[in-house]
C-alpha cells in the first residue's frame, strides 16, 4: 500500500519499492481489495526480499511495524518504523484502517522530502 500511494502521490519527484525481510508470496486480498476501493490497483504479485544491495542503493527506509535491524544488522541507513498493524486477515474495516494510516504516513513523508527534512 505504501509503495503504491507514495509514486502516485510523488509523481515522479521520488520513487519508492518495497521489500521485505520475509516477503508473502502475494498481496493479500483484504489489501487489494481496500485499495481498490479507492482507486489503486495492485497486482497479487509476490513481495520482494529487501537485500544489503537494495537497501544500500535506498535513500530512506520505512518498516511498517517489524525490527529490520535484527534481520539486516549490517545495514547503517536510519530506519523510520511507522509500527503499524499488519493487515493480513484483518476485517474490511481495519484494513481500511490501516490503508488511510498509510496514506496519511505518505503524504506527510513526501512533504518533508520535497522540503528536505527527508
């Protein structure tokens, strides 16, 4: 979700991917469908595993909620964890819940990049 409203939102000024330390073999349903409901599709690809390599080339990394440093202890870029619930199995509601958060996130990530307090 976050990937997906941040190059919207962005268009083009930054570019996000996400990855993970332990990726699901697809989107959940409950996630495509909260962001269908507003307009966003997302395909029910497999997530991405987060490698050094990737995070090296990142400017910035957000985690939703879990301990990146334990799973990349190597990695010195500064994590911002925004400690949200993982929608996974989550009713309709929370998912949404979670999906307007994330948005909210979003929006006010892009504007401390666009005023470079990144």
């Amino acid at each position: 979700m976050a990937e997906a409203f941040f190059n919207d939102l962005a268009r083009g000024r930054f570019r996000a991917e996400s990855a993970g330390t332990q990726p699901a073999e697809r989107v959940h349903p409950e996630v495509i469908d909260a962001m269908t409901e507003i307009g966003i599709e997302l395909d029910d690809g497999a997530g991405r595993m987060l490698t050094e390599g990737l995070a090296e080339d990142a400017g910035k990394i957000v985690t939703m909620g879990c301990s990146i440093q334990d799973a990349c202890p190597a990695l010195t870029l500064e994590v911002e964890d925004w400690g949200l619930d993982d929608p996974k199995g989550q009713t309709a509601e929370k998912v949404a819940d979670i999906r307007d958060e994330i948005e909210l996130r979003v929006r006010n990530l892009i504007g401390r990049l666009d005023r470079g307090d990144g």
